[in-house]
C-alpha cells in the first residue's frame, strides 16, 4: 500500500491508547486495575453496539499485556511490539473474524495451535470478533480448551448479540458491556476532529451527525468523512439535512405540537412537504420520539404539566410512537404509515384514564363538599332530626345470605335512604333496600313507648309476646316488606345508643 493512500477518519482516529477510548470509562477502570493487580482472566466477553469500542479495546488489552516492558495500561507509542500489535502484524495475537471461521474444523485447528509458546510476547491472545457467528459444533470444540487454557493463551471474544452466544461460552468468561456513547460525547470528540482536520462546521451540523450516529463513535466518524467529502472544508446543518434526508429540529417540534393540539390538517401538510422533499420518515419518527421523551422529563422534573401536555400524555403519545416504528420501517407505504402513526399518537393523547378523570374532578370539588356531613347531622325530607329511641332488631334471609337491619322510627314524611335511617355502616339494610326510596303511608311512630323491663344490653331476646305486640304496631307497608320481601324473623328488642351512631 502506498504510504499516500487514504486512510478514513474512522481509522486514523482509532484509539491508540486506553486514555482515548470514549464513553466507556468503566471498562478502562476494570481492565486498568485488573493489569495492576494481576488479575487477568483467561477469557473475555465484550458485549455493545457496533461501533463502540470492541474490538479495538481487544488490541489496546493485548498491547498492555504484551509489549516490551508490561504489562501496564499506558504503552509508549515507539513501542514495536504495540504498534505492531494495532497495525494487526503481530503473530502472536491473532484476530478472527467468527463469520468466516464458524466451522468446527477451524476451531479444532484454533485449539491445536494454542498449545504452542507465543514466538515473542508474553501471551498469546486470540481476538475473535462477531463470536455469536459461531456454530453450535463450534461453540463444544471450544469449550474444554476455553475452560483450562494454557497459561500463556488469552481468548478475547466480541459480539453485537449477546444472547446468541452459549449460556456455557458466557459463563466461563468475564463480561463486559459496551454502552451506547452520549450525543454529547460524540459532539465533543467530531469538534476536535474538525479542528485537527482544519473543518468549519456548524455547531447544529454536529448535532445532527451526532443524532444520526445513534451511540456509535465509528458511525459519526463515517458521517462526517462523507460530509467532508460532499461539502469540503465547510459544513452547514443544511447539506447535513440534505444528504442524509433529515427533519430540522425546528420542524420536529412544530410537529410534535400539532400532535398534542390534535391538528390533523398540520399534521397531514407537514407529512405532505416531508414526502416532497424525500425526508426520511423513520429518522424523523425516531426523532419526534426522542423531542417526546425530553418534555417529559421536564415534565416530571417540574413536577407540573408543561405546554399543555402532561406526564400520562407523553407517555401515551409514545407508546403509540414506538408501536409505529415497525410499521413505518417495514411497510409498504412509509408516508402512509406514518401519517396512521401521528394520528394514533394523537388520539392516544387525548385520552385518559379513569385515575386521571378522578384526580381532575376531585381538583375542581370545593373542600367543603368533600367533608362527609355526620351521621347526626343527617336530616329528613322535612329538614326534622331523626329520633332513634327504641328499635326492634330484624334478621332477613334473602339469597342464602343472613344480614343484620336496624328499624327506625319513621314518619308519613320520612324518606329511607342508607345514610338517614340505618345508621353505621355494619347495620346497613341490604342493598337493595339502600338503593329504593320508600315512602310511608301512616304516621304511627314505632315504638314510641318507653320499654323499661327491657334490657339496654343489645341483642337481649325478650318475651315473644312483647316481639309480636311490638310488631303489630309497624305500619302495613313496613311490615309487608319485611315479611315478604324480606323473609324477616323478628328475634329481639333492642334500645339504640345514639353515641354509636355518631
């Protein structure tokens, strides 16, 4: 290769040393004390999104432990061995890439060489990225030699899909998880690229690559090299949106308005200009999500609905949008599925659960309406206090159910209902009786005559005569209820205590 050939940004700004790996502080902490402890593992699982890190902390690991005077976590940078080591000719650490070397016969040839002495480092390393490739047959020949290398054999495994790997693989190694890296991180480290390379770039266009590379630091690398090439020296958010088909910011919020105000014409004229201009409707999907989940969190940080939309609202509203992505990915028409998408969002946000609706109308409730009024203060249709001074007690059996009634003195005025007549709620009539109005035709007080032979200890049975003068004595209606409807079975007298009723 000739020593002008391009190199892309990607490559020429890999991470030469652990101090330059962005985003995943936590790896470089563990590694880094594992070195200076020596405690390393035999094996290895690196676990992330692509463009992350992996594989390239795979060789920064094998330079720190096999260059000349390690291992360490800082190499010098005029050291052979480790420059070797990232320029991929060291033999002794031997990258492999598992979707090309997924036969079992390759893996019996991988553990019959590692029992050979590494030629001149410390360790042989062994880096197999995309391990997950790997057949089942693969996987087993691998197991044993994984389990009890040699001492001087390091295995080094990458992967995007954790969960193809064997339960067996993962559990004989030490996992590690690549984290997606923050847009701000991502911003940071294209800005000092820019600089290096002698690039303007607006702030926004930045931004907008740092949007587009989703956690990835390769993937923002690889955008801003296209940009440089489509825009030279100079770089605007608008050739950004251009060649990549995105939606300002500004649209994105206009839209995400439109949304909560449920302005179906907008939202169909904004759909409209985004087909025109060959905008990329999944992008900007993912896009109003994330312009969502921000006014959320400030919703929640202020505790306090913010621009007419609140908490429950956004999370309804995204929901819907999260459904959807399927929908606009792989449909047959993403303009129409897209325009279904923002209408669902909008009919999901005007929605509310019953909770909500509870929680709005007891807001609007004065305070002295929801005070519940005292028994002793419930009045009768004729505004007069009700008198409780005797009753007779009642047992009804109705539906195989035994349930316990008061009977109160009554007037041709009186209107029963449970929170006049029945007092506490362990007394009150079945509830249909609660639920009937009954109005009394004769104004014959029951039990108006004071029974001194009886008792006030409740539930006293008394004479059987006294029961049956007593029941003469209520009004044909009331007792035709009682009887018939009722199946009542008078078995007591009783004096009610008024500071029960309380």
């Amino acid at each position: 290769m000739s020593k002008n050939a391009y190199q892309v940004i990607a490559r020429r700004w890999r991470p030469k040393q652990f101090s330059e790996l962005v985003g995943q502080d936590h790896v470089v902490q563990t590694l880094g004390n594992a070195i200076k402890m020596g405690r390393i593992a035999h094996a290895y699982l690196f676990v992330g999104p692509r463009g992350t890190g992996k594989t390239t902390s795979a060789r920064l690991f094998a330079k720190s432990l096999n260059w000349e005077d390690g291992p360490s976590l800082e190499v010098p940078e005029d050291s052979e061995i480790g420059n070797s080591i990232m320029d991929g000719r060291c033999l002794d650490v031997i990258e492999i890439d598992g979707a090309s070397n997924n036969s079992v016969d390759q893996v019996r040839d991988l553990r019959d060489e590692c029992q050979y002495a590494p030629t001149q480092c410390r360790y042989k390393i062994y880096v197999i990225d995309e391990v997950h490739m790997l057949s089942q047959q693969a996987f087993n020949a691998l197991l044993k030699t994984l389990e009890e290398p040699p001492s001087h054999v390091k295995f080094v495994f990458a992967t995007t899909e954790s969960h193809k790997v064997l339960p067996t693989i993962v559990s004989r190694c030490q996992r590690f998880e690549f984290r997606s890296i923050p847009a701000a991180l991502i911003v940071s480290k294209l800005e000092e690229i820019c600089v290096a390379e002698s690039i303007e770039a607006e702030k926004e266009a930045i931004e907008a690559i740092a949007r587009m590379a989703m956690g990835g630091m390769r993937d923002g690398q690889s955008i801003l090299d296209q940009m440089i090439s489509f825009c030279g020296k100079t770089i605007s958010q608008a050739d950004v949106l251009e060649v990549y088909g995105l939606a300002s910011k500004d649209r994105i919020l206009k839209l995400a308005r439109f949304i909560i105000d449920g302005d179906y014409d907008s939202i169909i004229e904004c759909t409209d200009s985004f087909s025109v201009e060959g905008l990329d409707f999944y992008r900007a999907l993912l896009d109003l999500s994330d312009t969502f989940r921000e006014l959320l969190l400030d919703t929640l940080r202020q505790k306090s609905d913010s621009a007419n939309c609140s908490a429950e609202q956004c999370v309804r509203i995204l929901d819907s949008l999260r459904q959807g992505e399927d929908l606009v990915r792989m449909g047959l028409s993403e303009k129409t599925n897209f325009e279904v998408t923002l209408f669902r969002a909008v009919q999901s946000g005007r929605s509310r659960s019953i909770d909500h609706v509870i929680r709005k109308i007891s807001a609007m409730i004065p305070e002295e309406v929801k005070k519940k009024p005292k028994l002793d203060q419930a009045k009768t249709s004729s505004k007069e206090k009700v008198e409780f001074p005797q009753t007779v007690r009642v047992i009804t059996k109705k539906d195989s159910i035994t349930k316990d009634k008061v009977l109160a003195p009554v007037s041709s005025d009186l209107e029963v209902n449970e929170s006049d007549t029945f007092g506490s709620p362990e007394n009150a009539v079945a509830e249909e009786v609660a639920e009937e109005t009954i109005e009394l035709e004769n104004e014959t007080p029951v039990l108006s005559e004071n029974l001194d032979e009886i008792s006030e200890e409740p539930r006293q049975i008394v004479d059987r005569e006294k029961i049956e003068q007593k029941i003469t004595e209520l009004p044909d209606g009331i007792r035709a209820i009682l009887k018939e409807k009722f199946q009542a079975d008078f078995v007591s007298i009783e004096k009610i205590d008024n500071s029960k009723l309380i």
